[in-house]
C-alpha cells in the first residue's frame, strides 16, 4: 500500500472523478463528471489546501482522501475539510479508509492545519474510531448527514 500526492500521478484525475461522481452526485445535483474532472485540477498545486492523497495498491488505484477549503455550503465558516473519501470496492475492509484518513490528518498536522472539518451520510462509527467528535447532527440538501471534526494537535507529536 502506497499513498501519493495526486500531483505527482495526475493521470488518475479521470477515474477518481467518476468513482467520485458515482458516489456524491446526489449531494450536488446538476453537477457533471465533466465539471468534477475539471475541478480536480485545481488539486495538482503544491498547495495543502486542496490536494487529494491516493493511494495505490500492487500499482492499482485503490482510493482517495482530500483536504479542502470547503465541503458544506450551509457551513462556510468551518475550514478546511477532509473530502473525498472513498475507497474502491474491491480494495475495502483492508483498512485503506483509515490509512489514507490518518495521512490526511497527519499532513494537515504537518502543515499547521489546528481542526479539520468532514460530513458523512453514513460513516460517523468509523471517523469515530479514528478520534473525530461529532460537531452536529443536520440536513445537508435533503440527506441526514453528521459533521465531525478533530483536533490535530491533541494529536501525537
């Protein structure tokens, strides 16, 4: 298991953005696989905020994370974000999700990031077990969603 900036294997942008939108298309409706595709370059900077982690397994892309500067238009004072987490099927229950989480985190850390921000429809148990506190409970765009939050720097040094 490898994680990577994407910046360093941009060729990936197209396959994480249709997993991408065929996974959260409908938290933004109207949007196209063209336009995600488009807004994923913004993540090849050398920028912290945005940037997406991959990571790849015996070569294969296996799944993502990204930090961004917003992901909830109802909560624009909260910034940044972890994003885009997602993990193709048949690389699941390998503990990638947490893997490619705690690189986000420690990156975030590394970068003088204090709290990192995420909501999740369906994931709140998991982000739990990795140390994020649940902020709220909400309706984000007609779907129960849980904002989470954590404190990087309670973290380990």
């Amino acid at each position: 298991m490898n994680i990577i900036d994407l910046s360093h294997q941009p060729e990936h942008i197209p396959t994480l953005a249709a997993w991408h939108h065929r996974q959260w298309r409908h938290l933004n409706p109207g949007g196209t696989l063209e336009e995600r595709i488009d807004g994923m370059q913004g993540y090849l900077s050398k920028r912290l905020v945005p940037s997406t982690f991959i990571c790849k397994c015996n070569g294969q892309l296996a799944g993502s994370a990204a930090i961004v500067a917003s992901d909830m238009d109802t909560r624009p004072t909260l910034t940044p974000w972890l994003a885009s987490v997602f993990v193709a099927p048949p690389f699941r229950n390998r503990g990638i999700g947490g893997r490619l989480v705690e690189h986000a985190m420690l990156q975030a850390r590394l970068g003088g990031i204090e709290t990192l921000y995420l909501f999740t429809p369906d994931q709140a148990a998991f982000y739990q077990k990795l140390g994020w506190q649940i902020l709220s409970e909400e309706n984000y765009r007609g779907i129960a969603v849980t904002v989470m939050q954590i404190h990087l720097q309670a973290l380990i040094a």
